[in-house]
C-alpha cells in the first residue's frame, strides 16, 4: 500500500553528481523525518528504498499518539514518547504549511477501558504511576466511560480517560514527510534494495545498491523490520524482528466515537477524520506472511463488537497488514554503534513509530550534524545487545 504521489521531483534531485553526505536505508515515516531534518540543516541526503514510498509499516499503522496508552511504566521511552507528542501540533502545522497536506492531527483524547476484573487491576496500576508522574489522567467509573462515550456497551466495567492522547493520519504523515523532505532536496531512489552497508577501516563509508557502490559520508539504518537483514550493519539477526499487525477499517455510524477506545493487550478502536474507524490489532510472530488471516479478523472483530455492538452492522471498508519493528527488549535502536563509526541506527520503533517519528527525525539530525544529540540516546544504543563491542571501542583510540 505505497503512496500514490510523483515522485520525478525526488528522482530528479541530483545533488550535482556529488556523493550525498549522508545515505537513509529506508523510506517510512523514519527514514523520511530523519531525512527531512537532515535536508533542513543543509545536508545532501539521498533515501534509498527497495519498493515504493511508505510501502509497509508506516502506512499501516493505525495513527494511535499514545504515550500513557502504551508504557508499562515510567522510563525512558515513556519520556521520549512524550517528548515526541510535545512536537506533534508544530509537526503538524510544518508539514500544512510546506505541502498543503492535513496530517489529520487531532488531540482527541483516549479511553483505556476495563472488559473485566484483571482488566481494571491493570488500569489501577496505570493510574498510580501515571499520577504520581503528574500525567493527565482520570479514573472512571463503566456508567462515567458510558457518559463520555455514549456508543460503548455494557462489558466496559471502568475506564482510564487520558485527555493528552492523540491520532494523525499516519498515511497522509508519511506522504507529507516525504514530500517536504523532496523539496528540502533530498533525493530518492526507489524500487532499489541496498544490499549492504560498505565498511572500511571501521567506518561506513556508503551502501551497496543492487551492485552499484554508493557513496556517503554517513549511512542510517531506517530500513524497519528488515535493519537485521541488512549486510555489514552490524546487527545481531535477531535485534529487529517483525510482528505482525492486523487492522480493519469500519464504515462506522457517523460520530460513533470520539475518543481512541483501547483494551490492554488485546486491541483498540480509533476513530478518524472521514468517518471510518480503524480496528486493530493483532500482534503475531509468522516472520514477513503479509497475509490478513481471517482468525485474526475474527479477533479483532470480536473486540470491536464486545466494546460497541453499533458495529456490528457497519460495512467493512478495507483490512491490512504490516510489520512492527520489534527489539528484544522493545526499545528503539537509535543512534552510533560502538564498532563502526558513520553507521547511525534509526530502528526498531515497535508500536510506536508514527509517535516516536517526530523525535527521532530531530535527535538522529542533531546526532548527525553536530555529534551530539539534545535527547540522551543511551538507552537506546545498539550497544545494549552487544557490551563487547561497546567496551572494545571505549578503551581504543577514537
Ligand atoms: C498494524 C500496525 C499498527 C500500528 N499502529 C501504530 C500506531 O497507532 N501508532 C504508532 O506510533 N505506531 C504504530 N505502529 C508502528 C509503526 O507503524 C512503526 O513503528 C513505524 O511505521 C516504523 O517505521 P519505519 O520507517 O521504521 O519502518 P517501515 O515503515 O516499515 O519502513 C521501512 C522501509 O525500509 C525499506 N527497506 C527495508 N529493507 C531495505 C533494503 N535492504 N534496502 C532498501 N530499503 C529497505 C522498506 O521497503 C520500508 O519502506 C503500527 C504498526 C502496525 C503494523
């Protein structure tokens, strides 16, 4: 499902024939943002895709900017998925201003709803940490759920009202990214796979395209589900592995919710812009099987139905599939590796890249541009998986 837009303008841009100072892997939402900020600084930036604009995760996703939705706790990317949600409206309002094109950015609030007696122990430990954070955050009661959100049915037994959470269309956010990143003058190969990162003297010095040495300055990693495929990247295989979502998308009663509707572990509702509402999500390990299962259907369709039986009756629109990122320990990979300098990671954003994507386009450009980064990356660096490397490079001359 890749964006239906020309593209002669981001092939055409040239660079003059010079070698671009940096390389992206990957053209989704991050490859597009990183590029985009890059471009913005005064870089020649060069994104190379092996199919076509915002062809997987990205223009999957179900566009949920949920921060309180989806940490198990505070840390550390509860506190860059917040940061990240702090830049949406100004993304948002960029992006209008530089393509005509409404990212659907809307602060509409979220419900994380009860279905039974496990389900509201979860949403009082939520509460606890989210209020002790000083997060906007509101207990309610099934009848209170029902009061804000008149469509839910009789199996929400309490809810967590999060007034902060958010939804963009994450589709028109990708096209919007790429687009302004083109006229920022990035250039864009599309249809063309890179084979392997090319490494010399311990430094990435370009990326080989289907045989053809391209040259760079630096090369990013933002090649999604498929980073650990990546030949000389120097990732472990297992680092970044895809998991599977499901969504469907419901010709849905007009105003039928007004707020995204979500149950721990098991899915969500989001209502959108034109109408429809987006079902989802499974969340499956079947390795890269594209295919939309009607077991997995099926699931979801329960859930939807269980939370308001109002679509029950409602058209089926559309369904899909995509690849989250996924890491082992669910971090995103962001920033240097230890062992080649010039490789930047940009990776491994889970269920949240389309949040996350604001913040990692503005940490990995100042990373990049300056040597350092205003977020603290630490958490997030490749060299978690692989202390060694990390420890080698620590105590030999830079
Ligand atoms: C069903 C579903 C629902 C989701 N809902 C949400 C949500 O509500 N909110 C949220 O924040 N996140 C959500 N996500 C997660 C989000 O979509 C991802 O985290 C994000 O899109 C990852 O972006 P990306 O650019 O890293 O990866 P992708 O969009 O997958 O892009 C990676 C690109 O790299 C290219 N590539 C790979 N290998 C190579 C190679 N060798 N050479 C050249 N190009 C290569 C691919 O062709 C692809 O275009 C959802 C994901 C799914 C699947």
């Amino acid at each position: 499902m890749g964006l239906n837009m020309r593209l002669d303008r981001a092939r055409g841009n040239d660079h003059g024939g010079r070698a671009p100072d940096v390389v992206v892997v990957g053209a989704g939402i991050i490859g597009s943002i990183v590029a985009l900020r890059l471009a913005q600084r005064g870089g020649s930036v060069t994104m190379v895709d092996r199919g076509v604009l915002g062809g997987e995760a990205s223009t999957a996703a179900a566009g949920i900017l949920g921060p309180q939705l989806e940490a198990s706790g505070p840390g550390p990317l509860l506190d860059l998925a917040l940061a990240s949600r702090a830049l949406y409206p100004k993304l948002a309002a960029e992006l209008r201003g530089k393509t005509g094109i409404d990212v659907g950015f809307e602060r509409c609030g979220a419900l994380a709803v009860a279905l039974d007696e496990r389900g509201e122990v979860n949403l009082d430990e939520r509460i606890g940490w989210q209020v002790a954070r000083r997060l906007a955050v509101r207990r309610l009661s099934g009848d209170e759920a029902r009061a804000v959100e008149p469509a839910l049915g009789a199996a929400v037994r309490a809810a967590l009202e999060f007034p902060d959470e958010a939804r963009v269309d994450a589709r028109a956010l990708t096209r919007a990214c790429v687009e302004a990143a083109t006229d920022a003058g990035v250039r864009f190969l599309d249809g063309r796979r890179v084979r392997r990162v090319i490494v010399e003297r311990g430094s990435a010095v370009g990326v080989d395209v289907e045989g053809e040495r391209l040259a760079a300055g630096t090369v990013v990693i933002a090649a999604g589900s498929w980073s650990g495929l990546l030949e000389g990247a120097d990732l472990p295989p297992l680092v970044v592995t895809p998991v599977r979502g499901q969504v469907v998308s419901l010709a849905a009663p007009p105003s039928l919710l007004q707020r995204i509707v979500a149950v721990h572990g098991r899915g969500y509702l989001v209502p959108r812009h034109d109408g429809t509402v987006l079902a989802g999500s499974t969340m499956e390990h079947v390795g890269f099987d594209k295919a939309v299962t009607v077991a997995g259907i099926a699931r979801i369709l329960s859930l939807a139905t269980a939370l308001t039986a109002w679509l029950a009756d409602a058209p089926i629109a559309g369904s899909w599939s995509g690849f989250r990122p996924d890491t082992e320990d669910h971090l995103p990979l962001l920033g240097e590796t230890a062992s080649t300098r010039r490789l930047v990671f940009a990776t491994g954003h889970f269920r949240n890249g389309i949040l996350l994507a604001p913040i990692t386009g503005q940490a990995i450009a100042e990373l990049i541009a300056s040597g350092r980064s205003s977020v603290d990356l630490t958490p997030f660096s490749i060299d978690r998986f692989a202390p060694a490397a990390s420890a080698a490079r620590a105590t030999s001359p830079a």
